[in-house]
C-alpha cells in the first residue's frame, strides 16, 4: 500500500507510515496533486482520513477504522 500511495503522489509530496497508517506531507504542485485519488484510495482501504495546514504544507492523515 505504501508503494501505491508513494506512486500516487509523485514528487508532490512524500509518504511517512506511522503507528498503522500513513502521513502525507504535499509540499509542492497541489493543483496537480490527486486528491480524489489518494483520498478514496485511502478511504476504500477501510482508513480514516483528515487535513490539516502546517508551516511544511498541507497534510493528510490516515489510521485504520476500528470495527
């Protein structure tokens, strides 16, 4: 899944797993960034996502959902 997630993103940003889910920093090209991609990869993955803006760029967080 890393491998995907790394694919998808390209040289937008970069890809850190953490604890069981994964860290997604965009640091350049968000107009080209494929949020709907990315997004609904990790959702369809049974993943939680959430944003945030940080000095570094925009983030986006994921951890399994507990059933």
């Amino acid at each position: 899944m890393l491998y995907e997630l790394r694919d998808m993103i390209s040289r937008s940003g970069r890809v850190e797993e953490i604890y069981d889910g994964y860290k997604i920093t965009i640091i350049t090209d968000t107009e080209h960034f494929s949020w709907y991609k990315v997004i609904y990869f990790l959702l369809g993955s049974s993943f939680e996502v959430w944003m945030e803006k940080t000095e570094y760029g925009l983030l986006i967080m994921s951890k399994p959902t507990i059933d």
